[in-house]
C-alpha cells in the first residue's frame, strides 16, 4: 500500500435483497483516499453514494449483500475485520456526520454532557471536569462563539449550522483519520453551507484529516475537493482530479452535472431541477442491462452504447466509462 494512502476500496459491490427483488446499488466501485486528501463522490440521488459510506463504516443492513476485491483502511482489511474491531473504527478512527445533524443529536442531553460523553467513549480515564474543558476546546475549534454557553443549551436551541458544528465537534472529538460528510450542508442556506465547508477544510489541514465529501451538488465540491468521482446509477461513470472534472469533463453525465451547476449561479435552479427529476423518472422505469448506464438520456449514443462501457483511461490521471471517447 502506497505509503501516504489511507482508504482503498476495490471492486465494491452491494445488492440489497429484498423480499421480491433486489437492488444494485453498488456495481464495482473502487477509488481510494490519501492521507490528508478530500475526496468527493457526486451524483444525483439514489446513485449509490450513502451505500458506498455505509460499506465502509460497516454500518450495512443485514439484508445487504456486499463483496470487494479488498477494502483496506491504514493497512488493515476491514472486510475481514470482525464486529469489534469494526466498533473501534467507527467513532475513533472513522467519523460520519450526516445532512440532518439534530435527529442525531439527544434532544434531552445538553450540549456539553453529549459532548463529553463522544470524548469518555474513547477515554474513560477522564475526569468530568476534564472532559468539560476538552469540550470547550472542541467548540472553539468548531468556531462558535462562547462556548460555555453552548454547552449548557439543548439541540432544540441550536441553529442549523450551530447544530452541524457540535455535530463535527463530536464527530473530531476522536481525533478520527477520516471523516465520512454525507451531504453535510444540504439543509442549510448558502451563507451556512460555504461557513461550514470552510471550517471542513480547516480542520482537514489542522489535522490532516482525510474527508470524503458526499453530495448530489457538483458545486459544493469546488470548496474541498482534491478529487472527484462521479457516480451514475451505482457505478463511477468519470474520476479525475477536481481540476480536471471542472475544465474538462468528459463522460455526458458530468457534463450534464457542469451544466446545472453553471445554471445554479445564472438562478435557474428550477427549471434544471425539473430537468432531473423527469430524466430520473425515465431511468427508474427503464430496466438497466448490460448496456451502457446512461443510454437513454445520452446524446452521443451509438451502437456499441448497447454493450456496458469499462472505465478506462484517457488523458493521463482521468478515467471516463463512455465508448464514445
Ligand atoms: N436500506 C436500503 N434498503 C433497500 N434499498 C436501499 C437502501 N438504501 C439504499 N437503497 C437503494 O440503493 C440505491 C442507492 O441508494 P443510496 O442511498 O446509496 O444513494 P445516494 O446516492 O446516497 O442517494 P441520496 O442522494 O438520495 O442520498 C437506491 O436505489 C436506493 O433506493
Ligand atoms: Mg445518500
């Protein structure tokens, strides 16, 4: 393993099975995080993103089928890793902060008390006043104002963006090497989704934290991103440094994502939401084979668009699954 590499997930595959059919919501994936490293994985909703954080954390359903190749954190094959040592993982060295941080939060435990409780799971040899302090240290590095304060008050009293910033609070309380940010400013305004992007990206530097950045919003991305994927319907469709997803998209499907994010900045967020939503309803309707994912809505189809593409190289760093390239 790369010695600066963090995550590497190959050939990821998961299938729910449900009682009379099953989904496939994970077809092949692999893509990997450096230490210290951003990465995002875009793509409209149902696409697979939330399943691939899900297999990593160990956090599947039961009627969840998952295979890979390997998926290796910090050297350690956690496919093969038992339910404890999972455990370990996840809250130390694997944190997750989610779009909706007060339906996670205890409604009847006061800031500090939620807060001292994350740091005692990990160090039970602390003392209440102690864990306080740390907890004060924790808000300041969250960037809210009088902390002490804060402490004593309920999720109820909390602001959207105050509520995601006790939340990441928790989430670093740990010390994690990655945190999984599934569409962490998806509920809140403009102003409050660029403030707590900001404060992901100072606290990644300050720690060297690695982040994978979920999120339907291609635009989002440009704040943290070092790399990006791109998943359409399960399967990465384009991977490429952000730079290069940005300047020069290749796959039909990024394209279309570049597009609307231009469009959120000319204010025509409506009309090219109704746009996706009725290409997303073609897509559940249509039955998805051995042919190419995005056949249908593609407007460079041909013929070999009939077979499923492979991801392949093209131009140096970038990997894109069209044929017609
Ligand atoms: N617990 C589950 N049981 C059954 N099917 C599921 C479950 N979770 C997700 N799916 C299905 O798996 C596919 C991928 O879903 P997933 O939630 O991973 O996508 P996503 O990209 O995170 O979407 P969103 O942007 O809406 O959060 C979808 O077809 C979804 O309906
Ligand atoms: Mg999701």
């Amino acid at each position: 393993m790369e010695n600066n590499l963090l995550l590497k997930v190959e050939e990821l595959n998961v299938e729910y099975l449900l009682t009379d059919y099953k989904v496939d919501a994970v077809k092949n994936v692999s893509f990997y995080v450096r230490k210290g490293e951003c990465v995002a994985l875009v793509g409209e909703s149902g696409s697979g993103k939330s399943t691939v954080a899900m297999a990593i954390m160990g956090l599947l359903p039961p009627y969840a089928k998952i295979s890979a190749k390997e998926i290796l954190f910090d050297g350690k094959d956690i496919l093969k890793a038992d339910e404890k040592f999972m455990s370990e993982i996840r809250g130390r060295d694997v944190t997750v902060i989610f779009q909706d941080p007060i339906s996670y939060l205890n409604p009847i435990i006061s800031v500090g008390e939620q807060i001292s409780e994350a740091l005692k799971a990990h160090n039970p040899k602390i003392s209440d006043k102690e864990a306080q302090a740390q907890a004060i240290e924790l808000l300041k590095k969250v960037r809210i104002a009088d902390p002490e304060r804060v402490l004593k008050m309920y999720p109820f009293q909390l602001s959207g963006g105050m509520a995601q910033r006790v939340f990441i609070a928790m989430a670093i309380s740990a010390n994690p090497k990655l945190l999984i940010a599934d569409e962490p400013t998806t509920a809140l305004d403009l102003t409050i989704q660029a403030q707590i992007l900001k404060l992901l990206n100072n606290l990644r530097k300050e720690y060297n934290l690695s982040i994978i950045l979920i999120t339907h919003d291609l635009s989002l991305t440009s704040y943290l991103a070092d790399r990006i994927y791109v998943m359409y319907n399960g399967q990465i469709v384009e991977e490429d440094a952000a730079e290069g997803i940005f300047t020069n998209p290749v796959h039909p499907y990024t394209k279309m994502l570049i597009t609307s994010s231009q469009a959120i900045y000319q204010g025509e967020v409506k009309k090219l939401k109704d746009k996706i939503a009725s290409l997303t309803e073609k897509e559940e309707n249509s039955k998805v084979g051995q042919r190419c994912n995005f056949l249908g809505k593609c407007k460079n189809s041909a013929q070999e668009c009939e077979k499923e593409p492979p991801l392949i190289e093209y131009d140096g760093l970038k990997k894109v699954r069209c044929w017609k390239l």
